[in-house]
C-alpha cells in the first residue's frame, strides 16, 4: 500500500494496472483501493495548494511529535465505538488483520 501510495504522490503519469494488481495481491479489493488512491491524491492536493499559497504552518505544530504507535491507535478503538477503521479489514475490502 505505501509502495502504491508513494508511487502515486512521485510519478502520478507512470502509475499502471500494475499497481493497483500488486494491492489485490495484497488482499486489497476495489473499495479499499478507491480509499487509498483518493486519500492519497487529497493529501497530494492540500500540500500542493498550501505549498502554492505559502501556507505556513501554525506554530503548534513545529518541533512536535504528533505519531501514533500502533498500541496507541488501538487503544483509540473504543473511543470510535470498538471499529477498525475503513478500508481495514475484510469487510471493506482489506486484508485481514
């Protein structure tokens, strides 16, 4: 998925049936691959037209770590109702966990 996904933000022309065939191979179905091309085109979007715009960042964010561990996003579960999110498991076209 990030091969595909940096792939796709580097050289968006030479993205080939190939790819998305290396995400069903993966496990990924047509729903899931929909999800992850069009997240990340948007994220390819909102940095380019910030960047165009010379939208800087707001100070809060310099210097500040704002990753999730893996133990840390499962421990969220709850909070969004015990739900893997979209697009993560078999039911929306994932691969199983």
């Amino acid at each position: 998925m990030l091969d595909y996904a940096i792939k796709l933000t580097r050289d968006p022309g030479g993205m080939t049936s190939a790819d998305t065939d290396a995400l069903r191979a993966a496990g990924f179905g047509d729903a899931a691959i929909l999800d992850i091309c069009q997240v990340t085109s948007y994220y390819n979007y909102v940095n380019r037209l910030a960047d165009g715009l010379g939208v800087e960042l707001e100070d809060y964010w310099e210097g500040a770590d704002h990753t999730l561990t893996r133990e840390e996003f499962v421990a969220l579960k709850p909070a969004r109702g015990g739900t893997a999110p979209r697009g993560a498991g078999p039911a929306h076209g994932g691969p199983a966990a």
